[in-house]
C-alpha cells in the first residue's frame, strides 16, 4: 500500500464506511488501532450532513494483545444500546487483519439483539471502490426476497452514497426526469436505505444504476435472480439523456408499461423552456472561441467515458487524452472511448498522469483534486470532474451531473474555467486597468493601524527593457538569430534574461509552459546559456512557438 502517495481510492474499510454511513439503521465498527478512525473525521468534514458517520472504532492496543483481550465483543454492545442498529457491519482494518483474530466467534459472544454481518475487507486484495461495491452487492442478496412487482411502474436508483460525486444533486436530478415521465420510485440505495428497503427491491418494474463503480454489480444480480431488468446507462449530456429516456421507456414498455412521451419543455426547471441551454450555447461565439482547444479527461470510469464525449460531441473540444484509475473498468472505458482516444491511460500513481498531462499540456483538464493541483503547476485551466475532491465538491447547491440539469451545469463548468484562465492572461498582458497601489504611501498621521495591503502587481520599474511587438506588421522583417555561443560539453538549461522573461508574459498563461519548454530546447540545441528576447523571438519564427 501506497500510504506515502497521493491515491485515487481511499482503503477498503474507507468504502465500507460509505456503505454504513449511506444507510439508515446500519452501523459499521473497525475493529482497528487507534489511530484507524481518520475515516469519521473525513465523513464528518465532506459529507455535510447534520448526522454524525455511522462508524465506530473498536481499539486494538498493545496493552490487549499483550494480555490477549479483545474489546469487540464490549464495543459491540455498547454500540447496541446507543444506537440501536438493524444491522452491524464488522469489518477489520489493514493493520488487525495480520491478527487472524476470528472475529465470527468474537460478535457471536456479544449476544445481541440485532443482527451482525462480519466482512472481510481484506485491505491487501481490495480498495475503496472493489469494498464498497462488493458490500453493498453482499447486502443486496441478503436481504432481498421475492415478491409481487408493484401495481404501478416502479424504479430502483442504486448507487448514490456518502461521499459519492455530486451523488445527491444527481438523484434530485434523476427524480426530477422520473417525475416528468409519471414514474414512481421503489427504493433509492444505499442513500437513504434501510434493510427492509433492500428486500422490497425485486418489486421495482426497472432498476437504474448510472454508476459503473457502486450499483452495477447489484443491479446485475436484481436482474438474474429476479428479472428486474438493469438500466446501466449514465445520462451525461443531452443527447445521452435523450437517449437514456427513450430506452428506459423501452424497458419499461417490455415489462408491460406504457410511459408516453412529454413534451421536452416539460424536463425543465420552469416547465416552458428548453430542457438544457447547452445546443444553443455550443453555437454562440462564446463556445465557439473554445472549440478547437484540446482537452485531457482522467478519473473513475463513469464520468471519464460521460464527459469525454460531452466535450466533442456537445461542445466540439478536441480530446488530446483520457485516462481512468478504475482498472478493473478499463475494458469498458476503451470500448466506450473507441474513436475518442487512441492511447487510454490505464493508472492508479498520479505521477504518470502529471507526467502525461506535462507532455500534452492541454487546454483543459477534467480530472481530480490530483490534476487539479497538477494543472497549477504548469498554469493549466482544470475543472474537477471526478473523485477524489476537495471540500468545495461537495456543495449545499444544486449542482448535477447527470440528466438535462447536469448538461448545464457541466457546460458552465467549462465555461467558466476556460473564461477565468483567459481573464487571468488578459490581466497579465493589459495589467490591472490603473487600479495598481502608488509605489510609496505616506504614512498616517495618527497611530491608527494601517490598512490591510492590496496585493496588486506594482509598475514596472523605468529601466526594465520592454519589447515592443506589432500586432499585425504589414511586412515583418525577418528576424536573424542570434549568434550561437559554442556548445557546451555537457549541455545545461538555459537561463532566461529580464526581457525574455517580460515578452513570454505576453503568452497566454494556459500555454506558456509549452512555449518555455520548447524556447529552452531550441537554446539548449544551438548552445545558448542565455535566453534574451533576440533567442525568444528566433526561437518563435523557427519554431512556430
């Protein structure tokens, strides 16, 4: 295990935390060191909810194993009687399962009145994405019995979690369409389930699962064991969404139901307009000026294949490469990728992809809190897409991904954080339009305190050299390259000059890692030690940079 590096997935007891923490009267207990309960600390922070997680830390010290204790029969009925669980999940950390302590035996000494599920969520075999999954598939053949289908049309959501991605926005969502279409909704799980919810799923007439990393598995089964039939498309983007009604419709019409067809203006928020504004924005000049500009896509499966065709096929963004750290899903993501991208980048280390994304130097990354700070540091717009995230991903406001709401909301995102970069750059190259601080304030008179400072980019100094560039020369001269110094025996990086450094602050803020990289091989090739604005400028006609 990685513990020193940045991950993707967080460990195994991590995703079964989700689960518990997902579910009404369920409750989980790691039987694990102290130190192991950093996962409430995380749900508490992130998740947003007035509840405090439903985890509980059952403590392996040194002094117990020394005497052969174990606290978790004890914990076990102390979490009983203050909470009152139906269902207790036991599952051991990375750390106690080296113990081989049969855990079975020990809840079984407990004697309690609810009943107790002991997983093994071997950390060393699985992460959290493999143990959120299999436990909550495990939960759904346990508890789930046959039964009459409902006497109205019915669907199951599966899927949405604790700490899922936009999870609660895209549930509003999903009810949202499913409302328009006059479909009720059998049981949403694991949010918001309890255990005599997981048994009244066989009844649903349809479940749907968008999400290829929690549902898929449980969805599959509802439709082999019981012939719920499985709607395990993810409606990202318009057409997606269209498409995603039209067979959801369809499998319905096969198990008897006939849904007709609302008008589109219907799917909307006011009930008269168009569903989603993202047709007639993709032909404005505004989204015009951003087609053509290559984007980078990486993160889990599901949003990685939804956003990568939103972007050309909606908005006419050219893919410059796509990735996913869900390996056991990279199948899938290149079947569904096929004709997007050539070389699908299949990892879980976020130095490849750094590494990758320094080697495109894209115009947009969509990936995670990992690319995000990636894209910091070669100045490259990035908007998150995926988890891992950050505190401000999980927003109070309504803010989808999915259906005709979440089109909207994913073609804002990529306006704003391409339209924010381009205010940046128009600031570096226009300045702060006279707002700029007078060089010395005279101090105050009286021993008030100062005023907090503006930090803004100060004038600069009289005797900096500044390049003066025509902006459309009528004949440019063509500009003779500097004399080459002699080419070092072992070749160094070139150090940039005052003016080089002020005429590539002309360059778009977005490119100008690009544009250094390749001004530094040319000097490094022709044995400049120094790059002045004579190189930069010689450099830019050879190369075109």
């Amino acid at each position: 295990m990685r513990l020193a590096y940045w991950m993707y997935e967080g460990t195994a007891h991590h995703g079964v935390g989700r689960i518990a923490n997902s579910m009404r009267n369920v409750h989980a207990v790691f039987h694990a060191p102290q130190g192991d309960d950093y996962v409430n600390a995380i749900f508490a922070m992130l998740d947003r909810t007035p509840n405090f997680p439903a985890m509980t830390t059952s403590v392996v010290s040194g002094t117990d194993l020394a005497r052969g204790t174990i606290r978790l029969p004890e914990t076990l009925k102390q979490v009983e009687e203050r909470v009152h669980p139906d269902l207790i999940v036991v599952v051991a950390s990375c750390s106690t399962i080296l113990l081989q302590e049969n855990l079975e035996i020990a809840a079984q000494h407990a004697g309690l009145q609810c009943e107790v599920m002991v997983y093994d969520a071997n950390p060393y075999r699985m992460q959290e994405i493999v143990a959120a999954e299999s436990l909550f598939t495990d939960l759904v053949k346990r508890f789930a019995k046959p039964q009459p289908r409902t006497e109205r049309p019915t669907v199951n959501i599966l899927g949405p979690a604790s700490l899922g991605f936009h999870a609660r926005h895209d549930l509003i969502s999903l009810r949202r369409m499913l409302k328009t279409l006059g479909i009720e909704v059998n049981v949403v799980a694991p949010w918001g389930a309890t255990i005599a919810d997981l048994r009244r799923l066989p009844a649903a007439w349809l479940t749907i699962a968008p999400y290829r990393e929690l549902g898929l598995r449980a969805a599959t089964y509802l439709e082999e064991q019981f012939g719920v039939p499985a709607l395990l498309d993810a409606p990202i983007g318009v057409q997606p969404t269209l498409r995603w009604i039209e067979r959801l419709r369809e499998l319905l019409a096969q198990a008897g139901a006939n849904i007709p067809m609302p008008p589109l203006t219907a799917f909307s928020l006011d009930g008269m307009s168009a569903p989603s504004a993202v047709p007639w924005m993709a032909r404005t000049a505004d989204m015009d000026s951003f087609s053509g500009k290559p984007a980078f896509v990486f993160g889990d499966a599901t949003h990685v294949v939804g956003i990568t065709r939103f972007l050309r096929d909606e908005l006419g963004m050219p893919i410059a490469g796509a990735g996913t750290y869900v390996k056991h899903q990279a199948n899938w993501v290149r079947e569904q990728l096929a004709g997007y991208v050539d070389d699908l980048l299949v990892t879980d280390e976020f130095q490849t992809v750094a590494a990758r994304i320094a080697e495109l130097r894209p115009e947009l990354v969509c990936g995670t809190q990992m690319e995000r700070h990636t894209s910091r540091r070669y100045d490259l717009n990035c908007m998150v897409i995926s988890p891992p995230t950050h505190i401000e991903n999980h927003l109070l406001a309504y803010r989808p991904f999915l259906g005709f709401d979440g089109a909207d909301v994913i073609a804002d995102e990529v306006y704003t954080t391409c339209t924010l970069g381009m205010e940046k750059h128009l600031i570096d190259l226009f300045g702060d339009a006279g707002l700029d601080l007078p060089e010395k304030v005279k101090a105050p008179s009286t021993p008030e305190p100062a005023p907090a400072a503006i930090a803004i980019e100060s004038p600069k100094p009289a005797d900096e050299p500044v390049v003066a560039v025509a902006a459309t020369p009528a004949a440019p001269a063509p500009v003779a390259p500097p004399a080459a110094s002699p080419a070092p025996a072992t070749p160094v990086d070139p150090v940039w000059a005052a003016d080089a450094e002020a005429m590539l602050k002309k360059v778009p803020f977005f490119v100008r890692g690009r544009v250094r990289g390749n001004v530094e091989k040319y000097a490094r090739q022709r044995g400049h030690a120094v790059i002045t604005a004579q190189v930069l400028l010689a450099a830019k006609e050879e190369l075109g940079a």
